[in-house]
C-alpha cells in the first residue's frame, strides 16, 4: 500500500500525518504547522488552564500515536510524521492574544526553533528515542518561542 493511501485510510496516520498535511512533498513540517492553525483558533479563547490541560493532553497522546506510527513505518520521526508540530504550535501560542499577528510571529518562531533546533533540542532530537523523541523537541521548540513571545507581549 503506498503512504498516502495508508496515510487516507488509517486513522492513526491520518493524525499522525496532520490531517494528512505531512504528505506535502517539500516541508511537511511546515505544512504541519499550518495544519495546527485552526485548532489554535478554537482552542485561544478557552481559559488558561483549560488551553494547557488540552495542549497537554494532545501531547501525552501524540507520544502513543507517533511511537505506534513510525514503528509501523519502520522509520523512526518519518519527514510526514506532523502531530508534534501541531502541539509545538499549540505550546508556543499559550497565553497569547487571538490574534492574526501573534499568531504570525508564533509561527515564524516556533518554526525557526524547530528547523534550527539550537541547543539543547538538536541533542534532544539526537538521543531521545521513540514517540516521545519525536514529540519532546517540538516541545522544547515551543517553549522556546514561547519565552520570546511572552517577553515581547510583556514589554510591548
């Protein structure tokens, strides 16, 4: 069965795969994060807690399901493999205002941290293994650009 057909008709993939954006043929990570806007949308107005109770949960989850999908790829943090980048996204625009240029400058940042993966997530991506390898530099990635964003919002 080739990717996208596995991608389309299984559900973990399809997650996975964000919603099958990771089937981009050039920066599916990119794509990805694009995948996670909507979500972001919704999710803004909710209380803080609530916001971060989800954002963990979608974590937690994200370790199951992409531990469980590049195993059944047979490679380990597959380029199409995008559900961190959607929680990455979700990290970095916590307690952030819902609007268009926060969310634009999250962006940029967050996909700075985690195409650059300074350090200490490019040795995070290097020797943290399985789903939780995969998830936890776009974790880290986030919070980076969190911290640079919540400093701007306080001193702006």
């Amino acid at each position: 069965m080739n990717l996208t057909r596995r991608v389309l008709s299984d559900p973990r993939h399809f997650l996975a795969f964000g919603f099958g954006s990771g089937l981009a043929p050039k920066a599916p990570g990119t794509f990805g994060t694009v995948a996670a806007i909507p979500l972001w949308w919704l999710m803004a107005p909710l209380p803080g807690w609530l916001y971060v109770a989800i954002t963990a949960a979608l974590f937690l989850f994200g370790v199951w399901l992409c531990d469980v999908v590049s195993r059944d790829l047979g490679v380990h943090d597959h380029p199409g493999i995008v559900w961190d980048e959607i929680v990455g996204l979700l990290v970095t625009m916590a307690f952030l205002p819902h609007s268009w240029w926060w969310l634009l400058a999250g962006f940029l940042l967050f996909r700075l941290f985690d195409i650059v993966k300074p350090w200490p997530i490019r040795a995070i991506d290097r020797k943290v293994g399985g789903g939780f390898g995969i998830m936890v530099d776009d974790l880290v990635a986030g919070l980076f650009a969190l911290a640079l964003l919540q400093l701007a919002y306080h001193l702006l």
